[in-house]
C-alpha cells in the first residue's frame, strides 16, 4: 500500500539535536537491510564463519575508506575518533565472538548478529547516563553495516543525495552524517535517535539542522514532499502552506544572522551585565574533544566522563593508562582546570561474579559510587591515577551519585590513603586538589548543607536529578512527558542546592542539560550557579544571553517562578521574559 497524501502544514515534534532552520524537499535515506534469520547444519557452520569473518573485514575495509577520505577534510578531523571507535567495536569479543559462539549453535551468520546486538543493546539501555546510554547507537551503526554486507546490499552513498534536500531515514550512522555534502542537504530527520548521540553531536558541530525521534516520519512521507524543520525546537512541518513558508523564511534568515554573529563572542569575557563572572566549561569524554571546547572558548572542562576508558573491553584500564589519558587531556586544557568524575557506571561487567544481570532496577542499583566503593580495588586504582595526573595540570575530582554523608567520607578516606602511599614512594601530586560531588538524588538535595562541609564544589546532573526528583523514567514513552526541568520542585531543589553552596562558601556548577539551553541562562544565573558546563557548541550561544542580561534580574525572576505552582506556569513566565529582552534571540515560533 503506497503512502497517502500529506495534509497541508502537518505538525510533528521530535527531538531537536542541532538548532538551525532547514527548509526544502524529502530524500528518503534508507539502507536498513531484510534479515534471514535461520538454523543451519552442522555441516555448514564453517562456511558460515568464514562468511561472518569475510563481512568483518570488508567492514573494516569501507571504514578504513571513510577514515581516509575524512581525515584530508580539516573541519572534520577532529571527529576522526568516532572512526576509530566503530573500528574498535569490530574488534569487540562480545559482538565477534558472541556471534561465532552463536553461529556454531547452528545459527546463520545474519540472525547470529542479530541476537548478539539485541543483547549489546539490552546492556546498554541498563545504563542510566544518556550519553552514555546513546553510545549504543555505535553499536548499531556497525551492527547494520555487518548486516548489509552479509545480506548482499550495496551500500548507498548519502553524498549522491540532490540538491535542497531534507533526508528522511529510520536512523543515521555518524559516518553517513559525516560524509553530507552541506551545499546539498539542508538538515535531516530521523525515526530514532538521541541528543547525545554521536550523529547529533555530529550534526551541531557541522551546522547541520536536525530533528531525531519522529518514531514513524519515513511511513509517512516519500520523496520531493515540501518539509521545514526547526532543530531548536524539535518542530517538523510536512507540506507547509504558503503562509507558514515565509513565516519560516524569516525566522531562517534572522537564525542565520544571530549565527554569523557568533564568532565576535569567542574572546569576550563571560560576565552579566552587572559584571558577574560565570564560567563557561564543557562536558567531553575523550581527550580529542579538548579541541572542541577550546574552540568555543570553553574555560577547561567541567565534566569528563571517564566511562569511555572502560567501555568496548573486557578488561578494565590499568592505572597507567588511565593516568596517561587524564594527563592527555591536561596538557590539552593548557592550565585551565578539568574536572574529573569517576567511573559512573554499573561494575557487572568488570567483575562478572556480582551478577547484576538479575537487577530489577539497575538505575537505582550497584552503580556509580556505589559500585566503586563496593569494588575497592578498582576505585583506588582510578584515584591513584588521577592523583599522579594532577601533577601535570589543574585537576578537580567528582563523585557522582552521592546520597549521604557517609559515602563521601568514605571515598575522602580511600583518597587520603592512596595520599599517603604516593607520599611514601616519593610521587608527586596536588595535595590541594578540589574534591566535588555530584548532587543528583533528592536524598542530596534534602542534605545539602551537611555535604557542602564536606567538598570544595557541588554538580549538580539535572538529568538524573529530574528523574530521580520526579519518580520519571525518560525511557518510558507513557511517562516520558512528566520529565520536565521547569517543574516547581526542580527549581526547588536547584535553590536549595546553591543557597546550601552559598551558604559554605564553596562553588556549584550545573553539568546537565539545562546548562547548555540558553533559554534557562538568566534562570540558572539567578539561582546562583557560578559555572555552567555543556555541549562545547552551546557555548557561544549562552555566552550571547549571558552579556545581556544581569545577575539582579535573574534573582527577581527566581523570586517570581518560585511562587508558581505549575510547569506550564514556570516556562510560560521564563519565555515571555525572554522574549522581552532579548526578542532577536527568542522570537516568537510561528506555531
């Protein structure tokens, strides 16, 4: 059955990844391959080995192309990384040789592969950090590649799509995002995907508009349909009418002029207009977004994520490497301080025998702090390596997860331990190093003020604080649309927290994504945060609303939401602020 015609000024709302206005035609992008899934004799188990082999390599091979072609594209090389990851998961002994051991149970090679990523992905969706979370996209993006090759489809090269086209597809690999041709396509929408995966994080640095987690868009259009879409809000528009095309146009065009303003802000200080300094830093996990940051004039990094020396291994990093990594990435900061977390993920899969598999709600389980104070010998192993790197840079140390007191004491009691023996061996390392928790539980929130006497800094992670805080699995598509950042008790917890900061005089950063959205800007500055960490591209953006506006106003505005009593009442009230002062950045949307 065809698809039916697409009714004038079709409304969807997705997920907006990379802001920017795209307007122009429909390219339908699908290379989503038929699976033969069946049993095989025993016989031909061989043949089917080798035929899995075969497709690893040649995978291999077309990645090695990509690499390639990439790293001669100056405004690309700095995402050669993500290349590198894909090659690693084909080297992956739970994807390869998960699926060897299923194909010699007498599976064919496709529904081997199969099986062996609906369990990847099974582990992945375990996982409570969204980014971290996202990054089975990865494994999916090489999973289908493998899949194509064993079922014999070639693979359709997105650079041969026309001119003024939107593409369409069910989901984008980072190497097909990659590989657009900017003067061509005009932005892209997708059935799946996250804000945190590697495809948006591609689309934002390449000033690609984008719209992700449409569910069923492709089912519903077909090539040359009319499309706008706003990568700010998440707003697509199928078959637009003549008066929503120029209300688009204008809003296009008025996008693009704040855009090239950008630029001018890069060396200019972040500070109110009553002369408040709010340092502006940026959330990365691998040594290589360094680059990244600096370029949008980040002032160091205050969230990096050391999950991804862990992940895609069977084996945890030993101190070594952990310590050169840490110091990699110091040297890159060039002085300016770099905030460590530490291992912020469920510990099942380095020590098997705890069988966490069993869980019946991991995010609330043996993760985190919770993990490596449980698993001492590999929390040391971290704190030590992190110790022997602060003596080549500014380090400060976060643990996340914290819900009490005790915890943090007990993490301080190991750090002073491994002190000592560093001091006994005559290794150096910053005795004064800040040490920092990560306020996202409402256990926290509620004692606050006890743990500001503990610790040189708070963090607040809004996006497991607004879950938690809420009782909202963001996963759960029946309950998704109660996570809200603007509910009055956020905006509670997020004053208690800072006046607790104030109030000990110890600095509290916000690592979240409301950090990065410059529309929350005068609301965070007037809760009292000192530091904002995000997304490295949403940096100038903030820094734009951040010269324009007073530290004075934002308090009167606290003062004024606080008194509301819905969400609906809270984004209003921050909108029609916005848009007051500062109408160039916050137009109206016409919707």
């Amino acid at each position: 059955m065809g698809k039916i015609k697409v009714a004038e000024d079709t409304y969807l709302v997705g997920i907006g990844v990379s802001p920017g206005i795209g307007i122009g035609e429909v390219s339908l992008f699908d290379q989503r391959p038929l699976v033969n899934q069946a049993l095989i004799e025993t016989k031909e188990v061989d043949a089917e080995l080798l035929r899995f082999q075969q497709a690893v390599e040649r995978a291999r091979d077309q990645l090695k192309k990509i690499k390639l072609a990439v790293s001669r594209q100056q405004h690309l090389r700095e995402h050669l990384y993500i290349l590198d990851t894909h090659l690693l998961i084909l080297e992956d002994e739970m994807l390869v040789g998960g699926t060897e051991k299923a194909i010699r149970a007498q599976m064919n090679a496709e529904g081997a592969l199969t099986q062996v990523l609906e369990q990847l992905r099974a582990l992945f969706d375990d996982i409570e950090d969204e980014y971290l979370r996202e990054r089975r996209s990865d494994v999916d993006a090489v999973g289908e590649r493998l899949l194509r090759i064993l079922s014999g489809v070639s693979e359709r090269s997105i650079k041969n799509i026309g001119r003024n086209s939107l593409v369409v597809a069910h989901n984008l690999s980072p190497t097909e995002t990659m590989q657009m041709d900017r003067s061509h396509i005009l932005g892209f929408i997708t059935d799946k995907g996250g804000r945190t995966s590697h495809t948006a994080i591609l689309a934002r640095s390449l000033n690609i508009p984008a719209v992700v987690g449409l569910e069923s868009v492709t089912s519903m259009v077909f090539d040359r349909v009319p499309v706008i879409i706003d990568g700010s809000s998440g707003v697509v528009i199928l078959n637009p009418s003549e008066k929503t095309f120029e209300e688009y146009r204008e809003r296009q065009q008025s996008y693009e002029y704040l855009e090239r303003e950008l630029d001018d802000y890069l060396d200019l200080s972040a500070v109110t207009t009553d002369q408040v300094h709010i340092a502006l830093r940026a959330n990365l996990e691998i040594a290589s977004d360094v680059e990244q940051a600096k370029k949008h004039a980040a002032e160091g990094i205050g969230l990096y994520r050391t999950e991804f020396l862990y992940l895609g291994r069977s084996e945890p990093p030993d101190e070594e490497e952990q310590y050169q990594s840490y110091c990699e990435i110091l040297r890159q900061a060039e002085g300016e301080p770099v905030t460590i977390r530490t291992l912020d993920i469920g510990g099942d899969k380095f020590v098997p025998e705890l069988n966490l598999e069993d869980e019946s709600n991991p995010a609330m389980g043996l993760r985190a702090i919770r993990f490596s104070l449980y698993e001492g010998r590999l929390f040391k192993i971290q704190l030590r390596a992190i110790l022997r790197a602060s003596s080549c840079g500014q380090v400060r140390i976060m643990f996340p997860m914290i819900s009490g007191v005790a915890e943090i004491r007990a993490c301080k009691k190991i750090l002073c331990e491994i002190q000592a023996q560093l001091d006994r061996a005559g290794i150096g390392y910053d005795p004064d190093l800040a040490i920092g928790v990560m306020i996202e539980t409402p256990s926290a929130v509620m004692i606050a003020p006890l743990l500001a006497l503990e610790v040189d800094f708070f963090s607040v992670g809004t996006n497991d604080l607004i879950q938690y805080f809420l009782a909202v699995d963001r996963g759960n598509e029946h309950v998704a649309y109660l996570y809200d950042p603007l509910h009055p008790a956020i905006l509670r917890a997020l004053k208690a927290t800072c006046d607790a900061a104030k109030d000990a005089g110890i600095g509290v950063c916000i690592c979240g994504e409301m950090a990065g959205e410059s529309l929350y800007t005068l609301v965070l500055v007037g809760l009292g945060f000192h530091e904002l960490s995000m997304n490295p591209g949403c940096i100038p953006r903030v820094k734009r609303v951040l010269r324009q506006i007073s530290k004075q106003d934002g308090e009167s505005l606290v003062d004024n939401l606080l008194l509301m009593s819905t969400s609906k009442e809270v984004s209003a009230a921050i909108e029609k602020e916005m848009r007051t002062r500062l109408p160039d950045i916050f137009a109206q949307p016409p919707i």
